[in-house]
C-alpha cells in the first residue's frame, strides 16, 4: 500500500466522521430548512405561471398598458423572483451558513471531530 492510499483512507475516514458528527447533521439542517422550502415556494410560483399560461390565455392576454399584457408582467417577475431568492440566498448563507460551516471546516482540519 502507498502513502497516497495511506492518505486517501485517512481523508475518507475523517470525512465520514464529519458526515456523522451531530455539528454536520446541524449544519445539514439548517441548509435544508432554508433551502427546500424555498424551492417549494419558488416551484409553485413558476407552475402557477404554467397553468395560467395553459388554461387562463384570456386571463393573461389582459392587456395592462399599451401591448403590456399580464402575461408578459408575470413572465419578467419570475426573473425578478430568480434574482430576488438569489439574494436572499447569498445573504442568508453570509450570516447564518457559511459561519458555521467554517467552524465545522476548521474543527475537522484540527481532527476534533
């Protein structure tokens, strides 16, 4: 066996202990309570833009300014809802996420977990 097998079991065992440590499970937590109700509420925003696009046409072909319908307004929202999450993402990950995934980096590099 090589050094580099010697390494790489080494780095596996260390991640699996991380991946069983009660501050990885935390962190997992905390990134899924944010993250899959988000989706959630990103998806049924977007389905609803589908449906009404498939079975309202009259409904969005209402016309609001000019040739501005209410489809056309509902279509640039979900890019401004893209964007929207984005940022509230990256803030969110800032301040909550990314601190605590630093101190769980730093206490696996120390070997404490």
């Amino acid at each position: 066996m090589s050094s580099h097998d010697d390494i790489s079991e080494e780095r596996a065992a260390r991640y699996i202990a991380v991946q069983n440590s009660p501050e990885f499970a935390a962190l997992r937590k905390k990134f899924r309570s944010f993250v899959f109700p988000m989706t959630g509420a990103f998806l049924a925003w977007y389905f609803l833009y589908v449906l009404l696009a498939s079975y309202a046409t009259s409904f969005m072909n209402t016309k609001l300014v000019g040739n501005i319908t209410v489809g056309l307004v509902l279509g640039l929202l979900q890019f401004v809802t893209t964007f929207a999450i984005t940022m509230f993402y990256a803030r969110w990950a800032d301040r909550e996420f990314d601190p605590a995934a630093a101190k769980l980096a730093e206490h696996m590099e120390r070997g404490d977990v």
